[in-house]
C-alpha cells in the first residue's frame, strides 16, 4: 500500500466516520415523504464545526439539498463529490436489526441507506473534512453536493436544483454512485472495482385501461382488467433484442482478460450468458418490469377502470419517445391508455480520463490484485444531470462489498462491511487528493 501525503491516522479517522454513520442512518429520510432537510441539518451541523462554509438549497415540503465546497485557486474547474440524503421505504417486519437504528453486528453496520448511499455520502464527506484540515493547497474547488429526492427521480432535488440554481452544478467531474468494488464476480473470488461510465434511461409509465362496469356473475368482452392483463401479458411476451454497448464491450473484455468473466465477450456468447444471468440480461436489453397494479372495488363487481405502472429501463442511445411508441405497437389495445410518469436520458462519459486514471492507480495501491474497468449501472442515478451538462461523472464508492450484501439494496436487511466502509473512506479521499492537489 502506497502511503498518502500528508499522513492520515486512518484508525481515528474511520472510528470518528463510523459513529457519523450511524448516526445518519438513525435518521429517517424515506421517500416518499423523504424529509431531507433533517439530514442536511445533521451534515451542515458537522460542517459548521468544521469551519466548512455551505448553502442550503429548499424546493419546499423539507425537501432540502445543502451545497458545501473548499475553495482551489481556480486553476482547474470543480470536482464534485454528489450523493443523495433520501431512501427507500423499508418493511420493519422483514430486517433482523432496527432499520434506522444504525446497528454494528458481527463486522456490519446495518440500517436503510448504508449502502444506497449513506455510507458512500460520509465517504466524501469525509474526504472534504480530511482535505480541510490538512490544509492541502488545492488547483480546483472540491465542492460536496447532497441532494434530495434521488429515490423519486430527483424532481425535488437534482433536477429542482438544475433548473433553480444550475450555478451548483458547475464541474468537470463528479463521483456519485452507481459503480462499486465487489469481492466476487462470476463466482470467481477477486476483487473488481466497475466505474459506471454510463446508465439506463429510466421510463415510468402507467397504463390505463377502461371498460364497461357489470355483474361479476355476467362476463363480458369489455372488461378493464382483463384488458390491462392482456397488456401485460403482451409486454412479458415481447423478446427484445440484445444490444452490446461499447462500454459493455470494454467490461467484459477486461473481465475477460482477468480471468473473472469466461463466458466469451461476443454477443451471442453473452446473450447465452445471459439465458441465465438476470445481471447480464439487464445490461444488454431494454427491460420493463410491471411493478404495481390496481382495479375494482368489490369482489363481484366487474370493474370499469384498472391500471398498473411498468418501470422500463432503457440503454444508451435509446430514446424514450420511440420505446414508448414500440410499448404501444406491442400492447395493440386503443382502449389502454399509456401515460408517461417519468423519463430520463444519459450520455455516456468517457473512460479515457485523467480521474479515471486516478482511480485505476489508487485501487491497485489500496488493493491488491485489484481489477478496475469502466461499466454499465443498470439503474439510474443522480449523474445523468451532469452527463447531459458535459461534466465527466462516474459512478465510483471505493469500497468493497460481497455480493450477498449488495442484494440487500433496496431490499430487507441491508448493511455494510466495516472493512468495505474503511476503504471506501480511504479510496475517496485519496482519489479527491490527487484530483485537487496543487
């Protein structure tokens, strides 16, 4: 392991952003209703200690996002630290520790948002604080962006924050989630670091569909359920051609040549891959998963609405306005009705960069044996603002986790490794450093 400069006492440092995790953990910013403004009250409390100067950012209804950055010379534009303070809802019923109660068991940290993404939040936070108070001369602004509503598409947060106050979002990179080091790949055990260079465009939509209400005991042609069901069955019917990325090519080619991935790395080998990887699968398709549904009032009564909403996910280069029209010619039902929720689209950044080089060193310092490539997140995140403004903005947190953890996101029981929150620590801030050093 390559030593930092200046010195940092990692076991003090890591103790004081263990107890600030789980304090933030114990805080509940469950979207809906979200309610970040006591999260950024919690870090703005932090930062004020510190002497960090910072803004905080209100779109109404506690919706808040806070805005912090250390000052460089100016000689190079900023590099961003994003996250977002929201989460998802959580099932008490189903979790072995309180979910909000910031619980240490057996060399994990549990609770909502540990991993998606308080955990990697207090990563950079960290890194801010570290950068302080070393008194690092800087070339460029490191500025640290908490944001709202990310779990709900960002209307109160990133994207409230790109049309209000676009002045926050200047920067010529920016490392946010949807990327992350893994202890295992492919069932081969060695430690892979995927820096998501590019992600799905999200489409929400609902369908709707209408018919003549009745007499459960008199069925007729024209009843909206089995309507929305045919045009459900239809969209799980429809095969959609796999499509290989060049950033999905670049993956699995060095996958490949680590000796992680052997499944072969042309199409057709990887659409056999991904017969029977729901992972891959993802990555080379456009996916639609139908998440909620609704109808009736009673149990004999024949209802005259129904509806359901279908989260679609689309890759690179996919527009929204065609996929909805290609839904449309598959569902063939004028009667349902197809209503759009929410869309969004990302260009792609180019791993040919100097943070990516950053990164690539720094991991195979911290880490040996370590793999680094770029790769493809198969959800959607806060970074696609910043692709579409023209800043380079990768999905990266650093640390590494099983993949029987990485499952618990957005799921029950979800938690982090205390050595993977360690390194996560360690890997921002050194990767910031470099990136800023004067």
């Amino acid at each position: 392991m390559t030593m930092t400069e200046p010195r940092i006492d990692w076991d003090a440092t890591f103790e004081e952003a263990l107890a600030t995790l789980r304090a933030y953990l114990r805080i509940d910013t469950s979207n809906p209703p979200g309610g970040e403004r006591a999260a950024c009250e919690f870090l703005g409390g932090i930062l004020e200690r510190e002497g960090v100067p910072f803004e905080l950012y209100d779109a109404g209804d506690a919706r808040v996002s806070l805005r912090a950055a250390l000052r460089g010379n100016g000689a190079r534009p900023p590099l961003l630290l994003l996250n977002h303070t929201d989460v998802v809802p959580v099932q008490r019923e189903y979790w072995d520790e309180e979910p909000f109660g910031g619980a240490v068991r057996d060399g994990e940290v549990w609770g909502r948002g540990a991993l998606d993404m308080k955990g990697l939040g207090v990563a950079e936070l960290t890194a801010l604080l570290l950068l302080r108070r070393t008194g690092q001369p800087l070339a460029r602004d490191v500025v640290f962006l908490a944001v709202a509503d990310e779990e709900a598409g960002g209307r109160r947060g990133i994207e409230w924050l790109a049309e209000h106050h676009p002045e926050t979002l200047e920067a010529e990179y920016v490392i946010n989630e949807g990327g992350g080091g893994s202890t295992e790949l492919f069932g081969v055990e060695r430690p892979v670091f995927t820096v998501g260079t590019a992600e799905k465009g999200p489409l929400w939509l609902r369908l709707v569909a209408e018919g003549r209400p009745g007499h459960g005991s008199i069925p007729h042609e024209d009843n909206a359920l089995d309507r929305l069901v045919r045009a459900l069955g239809r969209l799980q019917a429809w095969e959609r051609e796999p499509d290989l990325s060049p950033v999905l090519a670049e993956y699995f080619a060095r996958l490949e040549r680590a000796g992680v991935y052997r499944g072969g790395t042309e199409l057709g080998e990887l659409t056999q891959t991904a017969e029977r990887d729901p992972r891959v699968r993802a990555l080379l398709t456009n996916t639609i998963s139908a998440t909620t549904a609704s109808a009736g009032v009673k149990h004999n009564v024949i209802p005259g609405r129904a509806e359901a909403t279908i989260d679609c996910r689309l890759l690179p280069g996919v527009a929204a306005d065609d996929f909805e029209r290609e839904v449309a010619d598959v569902i063939d039902d004028p009667k349902v009705a197809i209503e759009r929720v929410f869309a969004g689209y990302s260009e792609t950044s180019a791993h040919d960069t100097e943070l990516f080089a950053v990164i690539e060193a720094v991991a195979r310092e911290l880490v040996e044996d370590a793999v680094v490539t770029p790769g493809l997140t198969a959800g959607f995140t806060d970074s696609r603002v910043f692709r579409d403004r023209g800043a380079v903005a990768y999905g990266f947190s650093g640390g590494l986790t099983p993949p029987e953890l990485a499952r618990t996101v957005h799921g029950h029981n979800e938690r982090i490794t205390l050595d993977g929150f360690r390194l996560s620590c360690q890997m921002i801030y050194e990767v910031a450093r470099r990136m800023c050093a004067a």
